[in-house]
C-alpha cells in the first residue's frame, strides 16, 4: 500500500475544473482507494507549502531587476541586499529566495538542524539545496533541537551581519519554527528559537538550555516558553530587527504555531516583544522556578523593563506570514472539491490532549455518518449535544461545528471535513510512535465503537514536516473497521496505546499499509487532519 501511495499523484490525475459527483468519487468502491485519494489531499496541503511557490508566491522582482517587490510594498536593491534565516524549513527557503534574488545578494548567513543538508540530498530535494556559488553561508547546529555552541556560533555570525548593515541595506530574515509544542523534553528547545540562540550576558547558554528544559518538562506552553526566551536574549523579541537598525528588514515567515502570532513564532525577533518583566515572573512563578533563578537570570530580568527591545525599534520591519497551516488546508479544500467531494476546513486550531482529541473526531464522524445517511436528515440530537460540549472544553477558537454539520446534512454525498493544529501527547509509555499516528490509532478506536451506517470512514493525521515524533513517516490512516481488522490479526491496539507505541502497532496492521510515508517534506505547518465520508 505504500508503494501505492507513493506512485498515486501520478496515477490519480485530477480533472482540470471541478464537480460534484464526478466520476472518481462515484467509482471509490475500495478503502484502499478512498486512502489513496486522501494521501493525494494530504500531498497538495504539503505543496501549497513548499518553499519555492511560497517565495515565489511573495516576491517578485520588476523587469528591470532592480525593484523587489514583496506583497505591496517596494524596495530598491543596488547591491544592498543581505540575507539571514533560521529553523527547519529555511534551507529550502534560502535556496528558492537565491534562485530568485541571488544576483543581488551580497552575503547571507543561515542556521539551520544539524544533518538537514545531508536529509535533503538523500531525500532527493536537490531543489532545497543552495548551489555551491551562493553568497549564503549554512550553519548546522542545535542538535535534538537543543540551543548548542554551534547554533550559538551562527547566531553569533547573524548578528554581526546585521550590526553591519546601513540605512541603504535591505535585509530578507527567513523564519520558520521546528517544535511547537514543548511537551516532551527531548523536543524541548523549539525550532527558529534554538536556532537562534544568543543569551544576553552573564546568561550563559547552559542557563538558558537548562531554564528551557525546566519549564518544558513542567507543561510550558510555547507562548511562556518564548515569552522567557525573549526576555533573555539579545535577538529574540525584536531583537534581531533592532541589530539591523537603520536596515530596511523584511521577513518571511513559515508559521508553525497556532493562529500564526508574530511574536511567537521563533520568538519573534523581527517583532517588538509586548511581554514585561513582570510577565516573565508570573510564568516562572507558575512553574515552581522563581525560587531556583541563577543569579545571571534574575540580573537580566531586573534590567530588563529599562531597557526592552520597544516597538519604536521595529517600524522599518515589514513581518509577513508566507505559509502556515490554513493556506496548506486551504489548498486540500480545492483539491477535495476538484475530486468531487464537498470539502469543508472545520479548524486550524485543533489542540489539546491526543484522547480528548480523538474523542472530538469519534463523535464528529457519528453524527456526521448519521447526518449523511439518513434519508429525513434528521440529525441525532444527543450525540451531537455531546460534540458540542466536547468542542467547547477543548476550547479551538476558530472551529466551524455547525456549520460543516449543516453542510454535511445537505451534501449527500461524499464529504471531507479538513483540520489542522497539533494535539498533545503525555507521554507514560515507552514505545515508538508520534502524534498524528496516535491520534489516527486512538481515532480508530473510537470509529470501532458503533456502527457507522451505510458509508465508508476514513480518518488520517500527518505530519506536515514528514516526521511524526522520533518516526520517519508523518503520520497514519485508519477506517471504520480498525477494530475488527487488528483483532483478525491478533493485534491489541489498546495494549499498544497504553505503551504509546502507535509506530510498532502500524508497522504491524495490515502489513504497515496504513503508515503514511513522505519522506522529508523541507516544511512545516503543524499537522493536518482529514475525515473522509464516502456514502456506499
Ligand atoms: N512514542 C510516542 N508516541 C506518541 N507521541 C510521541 C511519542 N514520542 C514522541 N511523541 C510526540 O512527538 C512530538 C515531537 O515530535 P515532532 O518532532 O514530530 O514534533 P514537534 O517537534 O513538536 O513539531 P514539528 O513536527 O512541527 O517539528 C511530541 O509532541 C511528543 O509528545
Ligand atoms: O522556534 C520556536 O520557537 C517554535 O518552533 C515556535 O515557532
């Protein structure tokens, strides 16, 4: 399966314009089929985010090559444009804004996840690879996503470059993040923050590193964690924007957090931290910190009110988010339709604890089979009064309940509701497995516990950065019959959540057909979700 999957953009060629119940829809008889239509709507999100269209998509250079054009705004170049960047996805980035612009760069530096160079040229992503002449020098460093002494070095080297910078330059900041959710301390450190670590003195880096664990290992959202990393650092918080003062500063921003804050992502160094001092008390003090501050930190925090990165540093700063999670759901939602289904995106916001989660998606696929099945659409009025309270508690600020409902009710036909965001995971076991593959097993589970009626369910969470956790496969897809399907092969899937050991289990069941494989996608807008309706 797949080997099938990896070949379907190419067998499954979608028609040029839209229809309702055109035929692939109307032929889907098998699973495995509606599985391979899904895998290609999880492909065209991946797309819509892919480096080169996103840079493309914002920049433009006038006929003459000497105006940059980035959304509305324009900016002379004459040999006066620098480059810096930092987090998962700005190798690719870089590389495209290179092919681009290259004949005007004068120097760039990037920090970027150690071994990425080598996992893009294996990964066959030649595209995502600067070419050997270009003015931009890499720096690998932050291993396990942990602020080293090599992501301090190439801070080091980011910062000296804009110190240099005049009021003639224009300065293009690449920024994408790497972990949002600190929810294990292993991935505790985050993305463009860890990349871009430069700890403002006597702060020393093991300081930092340990301050960073502390408050991941305690339930830190990345929201507090970042308000802390700002406050200790000389780039985070508008630092970096205030570095390249008088520079013009332009950046580019891959949003890995939900509701894409600005001054989040990456710790937001081309934006003016509002965070004060007393902030940063409150979040140490809610964590048990406060008491064990090494002296280092608490000198820095006490100078900190006197002397903050202020908004009046960043005015010469356009910040502009070039991809994030919706515009990759965005793009799955045409896909579907152009396949033929009524597609409806129910939220971008999708968080909260993995069970709860999939308790969400168990109960949404009931009541929605039930709406979609049922010849008076009558809809079943308790378990949906059990959805609705289900969805207040998780609290998605942006979920579009009743009116994809409403939508399922008139479709009769087949529907794909998209979402996207990253669930948590506690983690008590110690097996191999990932969020999306979680969520996708725990989902399974909960589509077994009814019968759904005369259609076929299926449910599938991916990575959109191609790694689920410590796993080389973004994430899984389940349908209605997981249940029985692991029973018939012996397998316990409750033993296996237990033991969150989600991997082991789809390696496993059904001969590890329903893994999802993409190898390194080059990057990362959260996680996407589909709940695939196809009415038999
Ligand atoms: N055995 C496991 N089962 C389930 N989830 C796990 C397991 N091991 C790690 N995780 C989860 O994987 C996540 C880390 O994985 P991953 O690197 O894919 O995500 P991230 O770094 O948070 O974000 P991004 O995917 O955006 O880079 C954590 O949320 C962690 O709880
Ligand atoms: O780098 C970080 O801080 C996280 O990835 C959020 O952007």
């Amino acid at each position: 399966m797949a080997a099938a999957l990896q070949v379907l953009p190419c067998l499954l060629r979608a028609p040029s314009r839209p229809f309702l119940w055109g035929p692939p829809v109307a032929r889907m008889t098998s699973g495995m089929a509606l599985a391979e239509q899904a895998r290609q709507l999880f492909d065209s999100a991946v797309g819509a985010v892919q480096p080169g269209p996103m840079l493309q998509r914002t920049l433009s250079l006038d006929p003459s090559g000497k105006q940059l054009k980035v959304r509305d705004r324009t900016f002379q170049l004459q040999e006066n444009l620098y480059l810096v960047g930092f987090g998962k996805a700005v190798l690719g980035m870089a590389a495209a804004a290179d092919e681009l612009l290259g004949q005007h760069l004068v120097q760039g530096v990037i920090s970027v996840p150690k071994g990425i160079r080598a996992a893009v040229e294996l990964a066959g992503k030649q595209e995502m690879l600067l070419k050997p002449h270009s003015h931009i020098q890499v720096f690998e460093g932050a291993e396990d996503n942990l602020p080293d002494r090599d992501a301090l070095r190439a801070a080091q080297a980011i910062q000296q470059l804009a110190e240099r910078l005049t009021a003639d330059d224009l300065l293009l900041v690449l920024i994408s993040g790497l972990s949002p959710l600190p929810d294990t301390l292993t991935d505790s450190a985050g993305g463009g923050s860890a990349l871009l670590p430069a700890p403002i003195p006597p702060v020393t880096l093991e300081e930092k590193q340990t301050l960073t664990k502390l408050l991941a290992a305690r339930g830190a959202t990345i929201q507090e964690l970042n308000t802390i990393r700002k406050a200790l650092s000389q780039l985070k918080g508008g630092g970096l924007a205030q570095a390249a003062y008088p520079a013009q500063v332009v950046s580019l921003i891959l949003s890995d957090v939900i509701g894409d804050p600005l001054e989040v992502i990456a710790s937001g160094p081309t934006v003016a931290s509002t965070h004060s001092v007393q902030d940063c008390l409150h979040i140490l003090n809610h964590y048990g910190l406060r008491a064990a501050l090494p002296r280092s930190v608490k000198t820095v925090l006490s100078r900190a009110d006197s002397d903050p990165h202020g908004p009046h540093t960043c005015g010469h700063v356009l910040n502009v988010i070039i991809g994030s999670n919706s515009l990759a759901l965005a793009e799955a939602q045409r896909q579907a339709e152009v396949l033929g289904y009524h597609a409806m995106v129910l939220s971008t916001a999708m968080q909260g604890d993995v069970r709860r989660v999939a308790q969400f998606y168990g109960l949404l696929a009931r009541v929605a089979a039930a709406c979609l099945t049922s010849s008076t659409a009558e809809r079943p009025l308790e378990e949906e009064a059990k959805l609705h309270q289900l969805a207040a508690e998780l609290q998605l600020p942006d979920l579009q309940l009743e009116e994809a409902l409403e939508a399922v009710a008139k479709a009769k036909g087949p529907v794909c509701l998209l979402a996207g965001g990253e669930p948590t995971v506690q983690l008590q076991g110690s097996g191999k497995g990932g969020r999306n593959q979680e969520l996708a097993l725990r989902v399974g589970a909960e589509l077994g516990k009814q019968p759904l009626g005369p259609v076929d369910v299926l449910f599938l969470s991916g990575g959109t950065d191609g790694q689920d956790g410590p796993t080389k496969v973004a994430g899984a897809w389940v349908m209605s019959d997981l249940v029985s399907q692991a029973s018939a092969e012996n397998l316990d899937f409750a033993t296996f959540l237990d033991n969150n050991d989600s991997y082991t289990f789809f390696c496993s069941f059904q001969g590890g057909t329903h893994l999802l494989h993409t190898g390194l996608t080059g990057t990362n807008v959260m996680d996407v979700h589909l709940l695939v309706f196809h009415p038999q």
